[in-house]
C-alpha cells in the first residue's frame, strides 16, 4: 500500500477503506509519512470530504493511535465539555469549575489556539507556573482529588491528531468537517468520559461559518459519541461576534475570574452558566436544566466555583494569588486606544478579523513554532447594538512588540461596521441537539 494511491484515490473522491485509512493514520503516528504528503491528503479531503462511514473510522484509528485512559476508580459519570473554536470564547475557564464545584467529575484534554481561535491551554498558561503537562497518572491523581484537571495533549493521547492538527494549522485545512470531528472526538473519548457537552460555534468568526454547516458538524459527532457509548448534547452558538470584551490569553483568564466572582459581560455569563447546566444534567447532578442553571447560579454567588477553579490552579502548579488579584498577571509594554472613526450604531464586528489581529499581536500563532504572548491581546468596549460617536474609544489593544501596532489598527478599521439605526442582536444560544 502506497500513501501516493490514497491521496490519489481521495483527490478523485473516492472513498477510502478502513484499511487505507488505518494505513495512513499509523504512518502520521509513526512519524514514516512526511508533511508534504499528510498536507496534500488533509486537503484532498477538504475539498472531497469524507462519508460517514470514512469519518468514524479515521475517529477511531486516531483514538486507537494512543493510550485511552481507564477512569473507573471514579464511580459517578464523567462529563467534559469542548468548544469548536472562537474569538473570545473563554467559557470552558469558568464553566468547568462551577460545574466541578456542583460534583461533577471532568477530565479534560483541551488544544491550544487553532488559526485565528484561541485556545485553552495557550490561556491556562498565561497563569504563572499552571502545568498543563502533566503525566496521565498526575492528570488523574487530579481529577480524583479536586474532581477536575484540564491537560494539554500528551504524547500518549491520540498521538496522530497531535500531528495532524499542527499541519492542519498551517495549511488552511482546518475547516474540514471529518477532521474537526475526528480531532475532537478522539482526544474526549479517550478522557474515559461518560458524556460531552459541545459548544459548535456559527458566525464569522468560527470555522463553520453557517447553520446548516454547524448542524451537520454537530449531527456527526453525536453520531460518533453514539456508537462509542458516550451521550453527546451539541449546542449551537453565535460567533458572529467576538465572545465577551477580552481576546487573548491573560485577558481571557481575567474576564473568566470575572464570571466566577459574579461580574463579567453579560453574553459570556450567559453562556457559561448554559454549559454548566447542561454538563450537570448529563451527570445527574440535575433534574432539569432549569435546576441546573439554579445550581450554577448558586455556586457563583457563594464563589464554590471560584475555589474549584483556586484548587485546580494550586493542583497544577499554578500560582494562585493571580485569582485575587489579576494585576498580577504579566502586563503588556505598551498598549494603543482605537477610536471610532464614524459614528452610528455597530452594525457588526468582524469576530475573524479580530481574531486575527489579535493574532498579529502575539496572543496566537502565525507559524506552527511561534510563542505565544500571553499578555497581548484586544479589549473591546463596544459591542454589536451600541451606539458610538466618532473618536468614542472602541477597544483597547496590548502588545510587546511595537511594530504590530500599525498594522492591527488598520485591521481593527476593517473590523467595525456602523449603520444609522440600532439593530437587533442575534440569540447567543441558536439551537441544541442531541
């Protein structure tokens, strides 16, 4: 069997066998097929796809590439929730320990910031010395004392994705519905989770940019989790703005430590206390998600969740002082007001476009060995439905390197669209399936 045969069989759009497949995913795993070869199959199936059949099998070859851990010393169900990727989305910060600090058990392997999205992990070590490399053993010392442990992919856990999601990056492959699913689904079912919650993201800003894109996404990875034995709910998201007043990675912890001390915008509490409530029902720490949003919103106000999120931190390596008192955090040298150039009401802002600034900036990566800036980042003031007046500040930008600045204004320009009457803001949350 020849790599050659079955990237030429793929780009002709002819369906794959279990036993190609297989083939391929040993060769990633096993380092013998090279980069040029694995970019040229990612982007035959970008533009071919892959049928259902195809999907589950490249799931379950990466899965299988690696070590799946055995969580059984933990009797109750274990939930993890995982997010497609935005601009802002820093809910899995603060959602995972409110939903830890209501008894649910979550062993979570999260990814670093994937094109203009930004990641947990990036996030996570923004805190001063948080471990998110810890050994398997570690990681589920953690889970079993604190009920919660978020990791970042070990060399043992689904070995190929860690691969393909590097080449994936960088060659503008990363929008393919079979990958998305199969790098996702083989990280979580090797947590040895019970059930998932997913947060797909739809809008400009996320890699599914319509409904009907999301939904089949959403549908597939049920389908996965389905004939692994694992409950999955997808719940579709608005990402047609960025998340919340914060892009980057120490902003994004600050605006999350927002959240669990009963503060923060008003779209990310939202969303956080959603998520929350539904990785407590699937646990049967809740009847009803009406229960479960009471919970969650009790927990906020009695800050469980805020010394969930404390113990998971101490637990990691993590300096917790920062929790108290974010100045703590590393600060940016310098840092640049961008202001309204027209006046109105926003209309839109570009979630990619400020992604991707933020990007430039430092806060994610434009070459796969690019270090991250965790101080870098946007601030922004206004949101979609504001009303502005010209040189009215719009947002705020971070950064240590002062030849970015020029450039991420002119993106931020191109960013912002205004218009005379105010307009109607989208539900955050579009629809659920399950």
């Amino acid at each position: 069997m020849r790599v050659y045969d079955i990237i030429k069989k793929k780009r002709d759009g002819v369906e794959l066998s279990g036993e190609e497949i297989s083939f391929f995913i040993k060769g990633v795993t096993s380092g013998s097929i090279p980069d040029c070869q694995i970019s040229s199959l990612l982007m035959a199936v970008y533009f071919q796809g892959m049928t259902e059949e195809e999907t589950a099998a490249l799931t379950r070859e990466m899965l299988y590439s690696g070590r799946v851990l055995d969580l059984n010393s933990i009797k109750d169900k274990k939930i993890d929730k995982h997010s497609t990727g935005g601009v802002g989305d820093k809910i899995t910060l603060a959602a995972a320990p409110l939903a830890a600090s209501c008894g649910v058990y979550i062993p979570m392997i999260a990814g670093r910031g994937l094109g203009h999205t930004g990641g947990t992990i990036d996030k996570l070590e923004s805190i001063p010395g948080f471990r998110t490399d810890l050994t398997l053993e570690e990681f589920t010392r953690q889970v079993e004392k604190t009920g919660i442990s978020i990791i970042g992919q070990t060399g043992e856990i689904a070995p190929a994705d860690r691969r393909l999601y590097a080449i994936r990056d960088i060659t503008a492959t990363v929008e393919s519905i079979p990958f998305i699913t199969s790098s996702i689904m083989s990280k979580k079912l090797a947590e040895g989770i019970d059930a998932l919650v997913l947060d797909i993201k739809v809008g400009s800003g996320a890699f599914m940019k319509n409904q009907d894109d999301a939904r089949k996404l959403a549908k597939t990875m049920i389908e996965i989790g389905k004939g692994m034995g694992k409950k999955v709910i997808a719940v579709l998201t608005d990402m047609n703005q960025p998340l919340g007043m914060a892009v980057g990675n120490s902003l994004e912890v600050i605006e999350a430590i927002d959240v669990l001390n009963g503060k923060g915008p008003a779209d990310v509490a939202e969303l956080t206390v959603e998520t929350s409530a539904w990785m407590l029902l699937l646990a049967g720490k809740a009847d009803s998600m009406a229960l479960g949003r009471q919970k969650i919103r009790k927990a906020i106000k009695s800050r469980s969740g805020l010394k969930k999120f404390k113990e998971m931190v101490a637990g990691q390596g993590g300096i917790t002082d920062v929790i108290d008192n974010p100045s703590l955090f590393s600060s940016a040298r310098y840092s640049e007001t961008f202001a309204a150039r027209g006046e109105g009401f926003i209309s839109g802002i570009d979630a990619e476009r400020v992604g991707i600034a933020a990007m430039h900036l430092g806060a994610g990566r434009i070459k796969v060995d690019d270090r991250i800036d965790h101080a870098a980042g946007i601030i922004l003031n206004k949101k979609v439905g504001d009303q502005v007046r010209i040189n009215e500040e719009l947002a705020v930008i971070y950064f240590n390197n002062i030849s970015k600045r020029d450039p991420t204004i002119k993106m931020l320009e191109n960013a912002f669209s205004f218009c005379k009457d105010k307009v109607e803001t989208k539900p955050l949350i579009i629809e659920v399936l399950n």
